[in-house]
C-alpha cells in the first residue's frame, strides 16, 4: 500500500501581500500494488506487476501581467500652456485590482502499471480531470463595450480539461540480439466553463461549454460558378462568380452575423502520439521516434494577394476563371477586394493539421572491446543521425503541419555525423 502527501506553500511579487501573495497547494497519492496479494499471485500469474494509483494535487499559477494590485502611469502627450511652455502629463494605464490572486486548478488521475509475460510487456493508462479556476479575465459582459470602460481583470474564469493517456511497450533479448518497441497515445479536451461571455443572440454562437480559442466563423461550402448560381443561393452585396459561397445557417435567406458558427477544432491537438523503436545486433544499434498529432486547424494563411503580387501554387491550381468556372479556388483579386476576406472571415483557409513523421533515427557503431583496449579507451561509438526526416502522413498540402502558417521559419531537416568517446 503506497501513500504520500506534499503541501508548497509559494508566494508571488505579482500579487499584493495583503490580498493573495500566498498560496498553499497540498497532493495526495495513493496506490496499492494488487499484484503482491496472494489471491493475484496464485491466480493471477501472466501479469507479472499490477498497481492501481490515484492522486489530486492543486496547483498555482501566477504567470500573469504583474503588479497589476498597483497603479501604472505613462507619459501622455503633452499641450501648450501659455506662450511657448510645452508641459507633458502622466495618464493612468487601465484599472487596477488589489485583490487578485494564484490562478489554482485541481488535478485528479486515476490509472494503472503493469507488466506482463515474464515482465517484457508493459501497459500503463492514466486518466485525468482537472478544473482550473480563478483564471483571470475581465467581466466582458458586466460593461458593455460602448460605456468605454476598462475593466481590470479578475479572478473569475473556469475552464475543464479531461482526456487520458495510454503506454505499451515490449522489449526482448537474445544472445546477440536485443529490441525494444514503445507506443504512447493521449487525447485532452478541454472546455470553457466560465468567463463572464456576453449574451449571444443565437445559442450555436455560445462559448461557454466548448473549447478555448474556438473561433467564430462563416463556413465556406463552395465557389460561385456563375451569376446565375448567385442569384438562386444567399449572398453578400457585391458577390461574383469566382467568390465563396458561405453557409446560410440559419436559413433566412440572408447571410448575416448570425449565420456563423464555432470551429471547435484548434491549433492546439487534442491528440497526440508516438512509437519509439531501439534494434541492437552485436555492435550495432538502430533507434529512432514516430511522432503525431491529430485533431487541429490551423488558418494557415489567408489569401491577400492575387492580381497585385505572388500567391501559392495551390491557390493557382483550379481556380476558378471565366474558362474554368467550375474551379475549387476562389478567383484572383486585388489586395482586400473581396468580402470574403475582411468582412466576412471563415474557415476557407482553416486546414487540418493531423500528421505522422519520422521525427528522429540514429545509427551507432561501437568499437570492439579489443580495439578500445588496444588505444586505452573506455567507450567509443561513432554515429550517424536524422532529425524531422519526413512526413509519413499529412492532411495539409501546402505546408508543413508542424509549424504555425506559411510565414513561419520552416522546420529544418537535420543530419549529423558524429563519435561519443570517453577515456
């Protein structure tokens, strides 16, 4: 039976010692190894090692603009008093909150270890919920935006996060040949349970009870072919054949503001895996790491040039034109001169970002013990590695999924010939 209990006890100069400097922020663990109890051991035998374990831990956070108990000043522009005396002034930057504090989240997890078959065989999974609290935002919808008012922010956001996290692994060794072969997969989502949101006046355009950083787009459902397609489908004044069709969700017969939706999915993946790999034979070694994701969108770009400058190959491929007006891309236009750009955002240029690669492999030669002998060395090895070698799979044809958009610095493919000696 396994117990343990820790208590932090941390302070922060981002908070006012008067009102929430201090925070204490206790853990709890506890396990019980099953598989030392006899009725396991005499029935139970293929599982080598069995625990179960469950632990909560609150934790602070105060990695939040500072000092935000004290009033700020700036220097403001100054006037013209008198003749010719030019006085500057000093102007207040925002409001002030002296009874901000940690931003705290519960943590629970529940999961189990174990080991089968004689111990080459591992199977962990670990579950968890935590609630974060006291998150600080503003009261958005206490104030409306036209009184001009500036709210400080405020410990008053909520937010969950669930999801789970699973290892197997399997390892074996023969006379002069040994490998082991290790696979992780975890899924997270997490969902806004308050933030003070304003009302909205659709109940699809509510937050709360989804994502963070779900945005508010119109959906792209195709391109106009023609005039005639315009003027039998809902649409925005000025539209043209070429444009973006968007989705008139709410079925009035107009596009307007609440025809948008939320895109749940996110830069940020809800799932993430791996398989790393380890092959030795005699002195040779082999190892190397699949890496993944799923689960993401990311507006990668949006198309602001056409006419006036350079644009993507894939913009260029089946756009549409007076030739081809079947295209799947939207027509060629000067600078901002579409309302589909500005005016009326949506997920057009949102793509999934779920992909597979190879993220590293090494090669590694060891010496014979002989010839490191013979030269008096302990240990020599000389190796040949890769770093973010290829993609195995990818739904995003245009870039790379790893990084943030096309005006990202791309990810660097990385080779490496090298010896580890020691003496």
């Amino acid at each position: 039976y396994l117990f343990q209990f820790s208590l932090r006890r941390d302070g922060s100069l981002r908070f006012s010692e008067e009102s929430g400097r201090w925070g204490n922020f206790p853990g709890i663990l506890a396990g019980w190894n099953i598989s030392k109890e006899d009725f396991w051991q005499n029935n139970v035998k293929f599982i080598n090692f069995f625990k179960l374990k469950a632990s909560w831990g609150k934790l602070g956070n105060d990695r939040v603009e500072p000092f935000q108990y004290l009033s700020s000043y700036s220097i403001s522009n100054g006037n013209v008093l008198g003749t010719r005396i030019y006085n500057v002034g000093l102007a207040q930057q925002g409001a002030t909150n002296p009874n901000i504090t940690w931003e705290t989240a519960n943590i629970y997890n529940a999961g189990f270890e174990s080991l089968f078959l004689k111990s080459k065989m591992t199977l962990n999974a670990e579950f968890f919920y935590e609630r974060r609290s006291d998150i600080l935002v503003k009261r958005n919808a206490s104030v409306p935006q036209f009184t001009g008012i500036t709210l400080p922010d405020e410990n008053y956001g909520i937010v969950d996060s669930k999801g789970f996290e699973m290892t197997l692994g399997y390892a074996d060794a023969g006379k002069d040949f040994s490998y082991s072969v290790n696979g992780n997969f975890a899924f997270a989502r997490n969902k806004v349970i308050e933030f003070d949101e304003p009302a909205k006046s659709v109940e699809w355009q509510v937050l709360t009870g989804h994502p963070q950083n779900s945005e508010l787009l119109y959906k792209a459902i195709g391109i106009f072919n023609d005039q005639a397609e315009i003027d039998r489908t809902p649409h925005v004044d000025g539209a043209r054949p070429g444009d973006i069709i968007l989705e008139d969700y709410n079925k009035d017969g107009e596009i307007t503001a609440d025809d948008r939706t939320l895109l749940f999915q996110t830069s940020i993946p809800e799932i993430t895996f791996g398989l790393s790999f380890n092959l030795s034979y005699k002195s040779w070694s082999l190892n190397g790491l699949f890496q993944g994701a799923g689960n993401m969108m990311k507006q990668i770009y949006t198309d602001y040039v056409g006419l006036s400058g350079n644009y993507l190959a894939y913009d260029g491929e089946d756009r549409w034109t007076t030739d081809n007006i079947t295209g799947t891309k939207p027509r060629a236009v000067d600078r901002t001169a579409a309302y589909w750009r500005t005016d009326y955002p949506n997920d057009f240029y949102h793509h999934k970002c779920d992909y597979v690669r190879l993220k590293n492999l090494q090669l590694v030669y060891t010496l014979p013990g002989k010839i490191q002998n013979a030269i008096h060395l302990k240990n020599a090895q000389v190796y040949l590695s890769g770093q973010n070698l290829f993609l195995l799979y990818t739904k995003n044809k245009i870039m790379d999924p790893e990084i943030n958009g096309i005006f990202s610095y791309p990810l660097m493919k990385v080779y490496a010939v090298g010896a580890r000696i020691s003496f």
